[in-house]
C-alpha cells in the first residue's frame, strides 16, 4: 500500500502553467494561490465561473506574481478584460 495520496491536478492550473511557460510542479502551490485569488477577484467583479478563461486567469497571475512585497498591480489589460467579462452573459 502506498503512502502517497493520489492528486487531481486542477484544469485550470494546467492551462495557466501553459499560458505561462512554467513547467514542472515546484511551484504549484503557489500558483494555485493565485489562481484561487484572481478568480475570487473576477467573481466579485461580476465574472461568470464561465467567462474565466485561462488566459484571462493567467494574466492576473502573472500581474501579482511578483517577489517583491507590495510590488503585485494587476495590469490596464486586465481590469479591461475583467470589464468585458463581466458584460458577457
């Protein structure tokens, strides 16, 4: 019997890790975080689970990963993205 427990890798890590260029899971965790927090930002903007599309998840990931504290601003083409977005439905 194995130690290991079995995980399922969440889908839309999958595609921001794409979008992104990032490969491996040495930083999985941390970019689940973020993923996790820009989607509880689209959604108090009024985005659809729907309309959250990797590439749209990914630049706000890629916006606040950042190493310097402080220093994480989620871009111009971002919030316009989160505008459309929230209009689509």
């Amino acid at each position: 019997m194995s130690d290991t427990i079995a995980t399922v890798e969440d889908p839309m890590l999958t595609s921001v890790k794409k979008a992104l260029n990032i490969g491996g899971t040495y930083q999985d965790a941390a970019i689940q975080e973020y993923i996790n927090e820009v989607k509880a930002f689209l959604r108090a903007a009024g985005v659809s689970d729907a309309n959250m599309t990797p590439g749209l998840v990914a630049r706000g990931v890629a916006d606040l990963w950042q190493y310097g504290a402080g220093e994480g601003r989620l871009s111009e083409y971002f919030m316009q993205r989160t505008i459309q977005a929230a209009y689509t439905d």
